[in-house]
C-alpha cells in the first residue's frame, strides 16, 4: 500500500486533578449546530510572516479572547515574529482585527509536543486576542467589477450595522460572545455517537459540512477519523461540532490510502480535547482556563467501534517511521 498524508493548509496568494473539574455531560438538546449563526464563535484568520508569506486556516472561539486552533497553522511563520489578521463577519461590509505575535509579547501559543512531520501530533494551538483591544480596521468586500476590498470609515460600518439586522445581530455576538463546551475525551477506542459539522468559510462565505460517517477515535493514534467529508486546504483550525452542541476538536488533516495507483480512502483526522492537550491549556491559559466550560464523554458519547482501524494505524506508522528516517538521514 502506499499512503499520502497532508496538513490541511494553504496559502492567501491561492490558503489531573483535572477529572474533579469536568461537568458530566448531559443530553440537553439535539441539532444544535445546524445554522450559521451556530458557529459566529467561528473565524477565517492569516497568519502574515517575516517576508509576506501568508497562510489562512480558521480558529473557534472558547473563551473571551482565547482561540482554538491547528498547530501547523502558526507554526512555520510565527517562529519569531508574525501577525494574525482575522476576520470578523460574513456581510458585504467587514472588520479584520490584526494582532503581532512576538517571543516579548507572544499571541501564538503551540503546544510543545507538535511534530511537522508526524500526522496530527499534538496539532494543537492557542491565540490569544482581545477583540476589544486589538487594532480594528473596517473594509466592504468587492462589488460589481471590483477585485479588492475597500477601506471603510468606522462610521460607515456602524451605519451598515444600522441597516442591516442580522449583521448587527452577528456583531453583538462578537461582542458579547458566548462559547461552546469542550468534549474532553479520556481514552479508549470507540466510535463518536453524534453527527458532526465543520463550517467552511473562504472570503467571509459561510457553508455548513456535515458528515454523513461514522467517526472513531484510536487512543494508540490519539486523534478521531473519518472518511473525508468535504474539508479541503484553509479549513485547519477550525472546530469540529457535535449535533448536540460541544466542540470536540479542531480540523487537522487529512490522509489518503492507495492500492497501487488506485485511491481507496481518504480520510479526514482531527485533534481531540485529550488529557494532554487540556493540561497544555491550562499552563498557557492561567485562571482563564477555568472559565472553559468543560464536559466529559461518557458511554453514550463514546461507543463500541466496530470498524478495522489496521489500515490507518499502518498508514500513520508508517509516516512516522519515514519522519524518524528522514530526520536521522540529515
């Protein structure tokens, strides 16, 4: 067999203690992420380098001014200093926030067991912005034959809000945001007992993906899979939701399984709210951390997996072994 594996990125010019303190999970309500306004937590961001290079991905919001995000989103342009711009709505008037990460004053927060090179590995990171403090600047998307944004006034974006009820009802949930819960999964493998959604956003343009499959988590991979169901290059970051409302991980990447020359699968992975990854976000979040509204899966959240896991295993072995190979060949 041969077997691709790809981080979902791309570019602009293109893309314990802890067990006393999680709420047991109950069943409050079905379909919750079913419209856009169920995912205004939410963004598309670019991440601007030393020399210009852009990246776009997408993070959820899980506290007041925290972000969830995929690790090799950041990791390759904020190793010193880069700046995050992300964007705020999806109307035809818009505000990107704009933020400088550097080691003095440090915005991009990668959770230290991240390996480039080794499939969802710890993909997981944090941002840290302040909405409210951040710099603002307002801009109407391109109408008619234009081909670039133009600069607004903050007037006239106010005046747009005015005028327009579900913008300004979507900037008020920006400005009094509300978060969704974590899953916080403690181990074994076995298959998600809920329907999961992405939303997908490219130039402010909003489109909810279900999935239709059955999704496993392997605690031997330490991520959830599932067969591919429509996420594709600038979606990384953003969260992965649950019907009934909690947010479950974060979009990571994306593995291809051939036969020979013929493609049998590909598979969509993403990092899950494990042990590991919650004990990173409370060293970097501080008191923060303990604002997160936080929910254990038990039984009915995590079933018996009847699926073959062999091949994906195998595939992410195999990855791994060539990484190591690779890095002691140099």
């Amino acid at each position: 067999m041969k077997y691709w594996f790809a981080g979902i990125v791309t570019l602009l010019f293109l893309p314990v203690f802890l067990a006393a303190e999680v709420g047991v999970l109950s069943l409050t309500s079905e379909d919750v992420h079913t419209k856009k306004e169920d995912f205004w937590h939410t963004f598309e961001y670019y991440v601007v380098g030393p020399s210009g290079k852009t990246t776009k991905c997408q993070a959820t919001r899980i506290e007041k001014k925290w972000f969830a995000t995929a690790a090799h989103c950041v990791a390759a342009l904020c190793t010193n200093n880069c700046t995050l711009r992300m964007d705020l709505l999806e109307q035809p008037y818009s505000a990107f926030v704009s933020v400088s990460h550097s080691a003095k004053k440090p915005v991009v927060f990668i959770h230290p067991g991240y390996n480039a090179s080794r499939p969802v590995d710890h993909d997981f990171a944090l941002l840290n912005i302040d909405l409210n403090k951040a710099d603002v600047r307002y801009y109407r998307r391109p109408a008619g034959a234009e081909k670039q944004n133009v600069a607004v006034s903050k007037a006239m974006f106010n005046r747009f809000l005015q005028r327009n009820t579900t913008a300004r009802r979507e900037f008020n949930s920006i400005l009094h945001p509300s978060f969704p819960p974590l899953l916080y999964i403690t181990g074994g493998t076995g298959r998600l007992n809920r329907e999961l959604s992405v939303i997908s956003i490219f130039g402010g343009k909003r489109q909810i993906l279900k999935n239709p499959n059955p999704t496993d988590y392997v605690e031997k991979l330490g991520f959830a899979y599932t067969p591919n169901f429509g996420i594709r290059e600038g979606m990384s970051g953003s969260g992965v939701m649950a019907n009934t409302g909690e947010l479950v991980g974060v979009v990571s990447a994306y593995l291809g399984i051939w036969v020979g020359k013929k493609k049998e699968e590909e598979y969509f992975m993403f990092a899950v709210f494990d042990g590991d990854i919650l004990n990173f976000m409370e060293r970097v979040m501080g008191s923060d951390y303990y604002k997160l509204d936080r929910k254990e899966a038990d039984s009915s959240y995590i079933g018996k997996a009847s699926f073959n896991h062999s091949d994906v295993i195998n595939a992410v072995d195999e990855i791994k072994r060539a990484s190591v190979k690779n890095k002691t060949s140099k």
